[in-house]
C-alpha cells in the first residue's frame, strides 16, 4: 500500500495538493465549530425546556463570575449547571478518550479491526461492574461507587493479564496480544453471565452500565475520569512519532531508531488507562473507538500526528451529538446512537475512497 | 447563520474546560452524601404528625423533611397508590410511568421516571418538596443518590415482607402529613389479613406453583420471597425455586414437586390454561389432569401496596374456593381506611 508511513497522503488520491495541505486545518475547525455547536445544543436542550437567555445567564454567572440578575429558579440552574453541564462534558471526555485509545489500538496492533476494548478492557470492566453491583456494601469516594472503581481496575487488570499472558520471551508478538485478549475476553464474559444471573434486582444496574450512559454523569466524576483521559490522550500524541514507526512494521520501525518495546508497552499503558477512565464513567459505548480513527485516517492519511488530535475533536463531537441525540429520543442507550450515526456515514466513506484503504 | 453564535462559544467552550477543571481540582463539588444536620432521634420514625420530621428510611438514611410537603414525585408504583389512598394523590406531581394505574386519577399525573431510567431533569423541573424512592433497585441505586446530591429529599421505601407493607405505608404517611390516615389504612389492612390467617390457617394446604412468567424460561417465586408469603397466608404450600435469588423455575423440579394447583401471575401476557396444559411434559401433574390452573390478577398480588387485601382474596378464592372470608366481596377499588378508622 503506497499511501503508509508517508506523512501526507498521497496526492494522486485527491484533487490538488493545495487543498491536501490544508485539508487538516479545515478539517480541524470544522471540528471545532461542530463541537462548540454540540455543547450548545448538549447544554441548551435536554427533557425540560430551558430559556437560551437564562441558559447563557446561569453560564456566564457560573463560569465568569459576573453579577448576572437572576431570572430563573433554583430548579433551572441545577438542571444546566449540575446536570446537563458535566454530562456534556463527561461524554466529550469520553469521546476524545475512545477515539484516541482505538487509533492508538489500531496502529499499535497494526490491525483494522482494533478498538478500545480488543484487550479485554471492555468485558473486565463489565465483569468488575457486575461483581461491585453483588457486593452488599456502599462505598462512595469522591462521587465514585465501587461500580466505578471494579470498572475500571477490572479494565486496566485485564490489560496487564493479557499483556503478561502473551509474552514469550521478554516480548509479546502480536497475534499473541490478539489471540490472548480473545481468550481471556470470553472467559470473563462467562464470569459476567454468572454474575448477572446471581444479581436477582441488580439486574437493571449490570444492564444499564453495558449499554451505556452518560445520565449519571457528575462534576465529581468528571473530575476523575477527565485528567486521566487528557493527559492519557496528550502523552499518546508526544508518541506519534513511535506510532508512525510501528505502523510500518517492528522492524523498519527499529531501523528508524524506534525503540519497538518500550514503545510498544507504553502505548498499551496509555490506551488501556484512557479506556479504563471512560469505561468507568460512562459504562461501556461501542463504535466510537473503531470507527473515528478509521474515517480520520481515510480523510487525512495514516500520519499518526494528525490522526490523533483529529481523532480526539471527531470523538468528542460524534459523543455529545449521539448523547444528545440518546436524551431527545427518552434516554435510549447511547452506544445505539453513536452506532446508527456512524455506520452509515463509514461505509460512504470507505466506498468513495478511491484507493482502497489499509491502515 | 450559525456562523455567529459560533466563535463566542468555542471561546466559552474553553473558559468552561477550564472552569470544570480548575474548579473540581480545588473545591470538592457539591458532597456525594447527603449531611442529615440532626442526628437520628432514638425511636426511628414517630408517627407524629408535626414538622419538621426526620425518617430513618430503608437505606439507612436519614431523611429531613422540613416542612408538610406541597409536592411529591413517587417513584414507586406501590407509593403512588398509598399516596392517592392516604387522600395525598392532589399532591403527587410525578409519578413512575405504571402499566395499571391506580386509582384513575392517578394515570393524570405526568411520568418522570420509567423502567428504562429516572428523568432528574424533569423531577428537579418540578422542584418537589419530597421524592419516594424503590428501595432494593426499585429506583436505580444512581438516581437515588443524584437526587439527594441536589438536595431533594428521597425517601427509599421497600417491602421484603408483608409486615414491611404496612410500615411503608406509615412511614409515607407522616412524610406526606398523613400519618393519621396511613396509620388507619395500615392498621385496616392488618386486620383483613389477620381475618384471611385465621380462615386458612387450618386447612389443607395444597400445593401451588405460581407462575410470573413464560419467556424465555419457565418463572416462578423465589424462597422466602414477598409472593411465597402471600401464597402461605392464603392456604398455600408455595412450590419454590429453591433459592431466594433465582426466579426461574427448573422443569424437572416443577414435575418433582408436582403442583396441585397452578396460578398464573402472567395470564395477562397471553398465557391461558390451555396453553399451560399443552406444554410437552406438563400432563402428568396432578394440577393439569385434575384442570386446577388459574389465571390471576398479578398486579394486586404483587405489588406491595393499598390493593394487597385485594389480591390475598383473590388468591384465596383460587386456592381455596370452598372458603368464605368476611368483607372479601368489598369493592376493591374503596381502599378506605374508614372501616377501622371511628
């Protein structure tokens, strides 16, 4: 395939090599503008109908300080402020989270069908989830539950399992990691089928946290998830350097004076502690980690640099769009959304390019 | 058009990232417990009726409720119809979305809650003076907790047991500044429970398989559970499942156990006698050859609430149709406390 490793994409693909250059920064401030929009919309719209003057007034009261004459109860200002503030922001977090660790995924295991949870994050979170809903004690730590908690030690442990689990000889080959991950996978998803049958009421609980949802979504929790997403996803980006290289294959990445294996397990550290902070907060979204990588990469090329910023503000807005989306329709699960909106929109992609496409 | 409103905000976008981050670094938000300011008076929940009153309700917490409350959200279909028997019902301004509402008015009060979630924007909208809340998962544990984090007060109430029916019920009554009428309405109820026990307490009991669903397996009642209680009360030897957290109901242990007489809690969802008697390997039980299935109204049975009295003579008259029981044939719908209350 001539378009990997190489920086931009190749211009016998595209129309001129002005707009190619540019593409990026276009593409760029669309996301930017496509994302302010999401969080206006994500804040002004919601169950109950909230004057967009009295939306602005309760932001610009709260986030600037300014002496903003009160029009609206207390009730409206809890309902933006407490509610529907960090519940955009939180599916933000996530979504720059999901989407950046399945572009990370992806070039590391150099495999198309990669995504945030193909270690095993998705059913150890899920299996730590359902073992904290049996668990008769409450326990609550700065607005997290033991549900979050088992979520996400369950996800960074199943991480480290497969990861050591897969070494031979000092490095973990590929398939391995894959195959290993597989394994493991299936037989916490059995631990997760007989949680859930020993979970009587708390059925409901196990339920809604493998659909996901970004209902309960805090302040506090933000706080949580949000520093270990964002300095997760800038360290990824210090490292697209690495993540070219290993896109071109362990070997030719060691000759361009990569070094494959530390490389290799700091990448896997990042993307499984960026997952295992989303998964705790939101509960398990499909989609958004497998397929924004893709459609940046089909837009913009394989460049590592550019497909992780891109990654991060199309996840994001992809995120707020689908939970807004989810709230309007009465709160259906939010992995629907993100699922009915992307697919569609991946396979016109992946048919109008013209070139094939490989990572 | 668009095009405006848009570079204001990218720059609000930024200042808000950096408000949320700056301002959950350094002030912990609002505390994910609720502070309860008066610490739990010795006996639990007085039936009194004066404000303030604090409750000790069944998670444990302590639930101030400052004043008579104006508004009320129930979260529960069981509270909703005490509350409309208590003659609080003008007060409830939500309510869980019910398949069977009770009493008709009840079906006007508009839903902010359903099986899929609870609405908090809506329930903050309405600014309630008191939330009455599942316990057990009633109300997802979440919702609770949310709800309380925004200062409302949320009563968790939840009956493992019969007894517990009639103590919900008055402790949502001095919530609700009823406590009189709950108290009359539970005492009331105990009494026509008491009269059932005393009928059925020395008659054979024969044994019964209650159904509570059909797909994708067979359900029955758990051990110890709420609906093998009633089944006892009502001159039943309950057929189990043999554990007190499964509800699906083994075949073979069924034929094992061999019910002679089969209720069917899930006629309402299609199931019919007959259905039931053409099941492969059902018609060698002694209830399908002697033709003792029965459909019943599940919601009176089940649902831990006013109308209980109504599904334990129904009940009942299903198990042991022989059987007369004083004020059974009293109209349902009239829950009033009035019979005990001079």
């Amino acid at each position: 395939m001539a378009s990997r490793g190489q920086v931009v994409a190749p211009a016998s693909s595209f129309p001129s090599a002005g707009l190619i250059r540019r593409r990026p920064i276009v593409l760029g401030l669309a996301g930017l503008a496509a994302l302010a929009v999401a969080l206006a919309a994500g804040v002004g719209f919601g169950s109950v109908a909230v004057a967009p003057g009295e939306t602005l007034g309760i932001l610009t009261s709260r986030v600037l300080g300014l002496d903003v004459t009160r029009t609206w109860s207390a009730a409206t200002e809890a309902i933006v402020w407490d509610l529907r503030l960090p519940r955009v922001l939180t599916a933000m977090v996530v979504g720059v989270g999901l989407a950046v660790a399945g572009a990370t995924f992806q070039g590391l295991l150099r495999n198309p069908l990669a995504d945030p949870y193909v270690l095993g994050t998705a059913s150890g979170a899920a299996l730590g989830a359902a073992i904290a809903v049996l668990i008769p004690v409450r326990i609550v730590f700065l607005e997290f539950g033991l549900l979050h908690g088992f979520a996400f030690l369950g996800a960074l442990g199943s991480v480290v399992a497969v990861y050591r689990l897969s070494r031979i000889g000092g490095m973990a080959p590929l398939t391995s990691l894959l195959l290993t991950g597989y394994a493991l996978g299936s037989l916490m998803a059995a631990g997760l089928a007989m949680a859930m049958h020993l979970s009587g009421a708390a059925l409901r609980q196990i339920f809604t946290y493998l659909l996901g949802s970004f209902d309960a979504a805090s302040w506090g929790r933000l706080a949580g998830a949000a520093p270990l997403v964002l300095v997760g996803v800038l360290l990824v980006m210090s490292r697209a350097r690495a993540l070219n290289g290993l896109l071109l294959g362990e070997e030719t990445a060691a000759h361009l004076g990569v070094d494959v294996r530390r490389e290799r397990v700091t990448l896997l550290a990042l993307g499984s502690l960026i997952t295992a902070a989303a998964v705790a907060v939101s509960g398990l979204i499909g989609f958004v980690g497998l397929v924004v990588p893709h459609v940046v990469r089909l837009l913009v090329g394989p460049n590592a640099r550019l497909v992780v910023p891109l990654s991060a503000l199309f996840g994001a807005g992809l995120m707020t769009f689908a939970d807004l989306a989810a709230r309007m329709l009465g709160e259906i699960p939010v992995g629907v959304v993100t699922a009915v909106i992307g697919a569609p929109f991946f396979l016109v992609l992946l048919r109008r390019s013209r070139t094939g496409y490989e990572l | 058009m668009r095009a405006r409103p848009i570079r204001p905000t990218l720059v609000l976008l930024l200042a808000l990232l950096a408000a949320a981050c700056s301002q959950a670094g350094a002030t912990p938000t609002p505390p994910a417990t609720p502070s309860p300011a008066i610490p739990p008076s010795p006996s639990a929940s007085p039936p009194t009726a004066g404000f303030p009153v604090t409750l000790t309700d069944y998670s444990g917490t302590d639930v101030e409720i400052p004043a008579e409350p104006e508004t009320i959200v129930s979260l529960t279909p069981a509270a909703t119809e005490i509350l409309f028997a208590i003659e609080a019902g003008y007060r409830v301004v939500g309510k869980v979305e019910d398949i069977a509402n009770h009493p008709p008015e009840a079906a006007d009060v508009p839903v902010v809650a359903t099986f899929a979630g609870v609405d908090i924007e809506k329930i903050v909208a309405l600014e309630p003076d008191l939330v009455i809340a599942g316990g057990n998962g009633g109300t997802p544990e979440d919702a609770i907790e949310r709800l309380r984090a925004l200062d409302l007060p949320v009563l968790v109430v939840y009956a493992a047991d019969i007894e517990d029916v009639f103590t919900d019920m008055e402790q949502i009554g001095v919530a609700a500044g009823e406590a009189e009428r709950s108290r009359d309405l539970a005492d009331a109820m105990r009494a026509q429970f008491d009269a059932v026990d005393a009928a059925t307490r020395e008659l054979d009991r024969p044994r019964v398989f209650y159904e509570t669903g059909d797909q994708p397996a067979i359900y029955g009642v758990a051990d110890d559970s709420f609906v093998a209680s009633m089944l006892e009360l009502a001159g039943a030897d309950p057929i189990t499942t043999g554990s007190s957290t499964v509800w699906e109901m083994s075949q073979e242990r069924l034929v094992a156990e061999d019910p002679e007489i089969i209720l069917l809690g899930d006629a309402a969802y299609g199931v019919s006698p007959e259905g039931v008697a053409a099941r492969p390997g059902w018609a060698e039980m002694t209830a399908v050859e002697a033709n003792a299935i029965r459909p019943i109204d599940d919601i009176v049975v089940t649902r831990p609430g006013p109308r209980l009295v109504q599904g334990l003579h129904g009940l009942v008259a299903a198990i042991h149709p022989e059987v007369e029981i004083s004020g059974a044939s009293s109209p349902p719908s009239s829950a009033s406390p009035a019979a005990s209350g001079g």
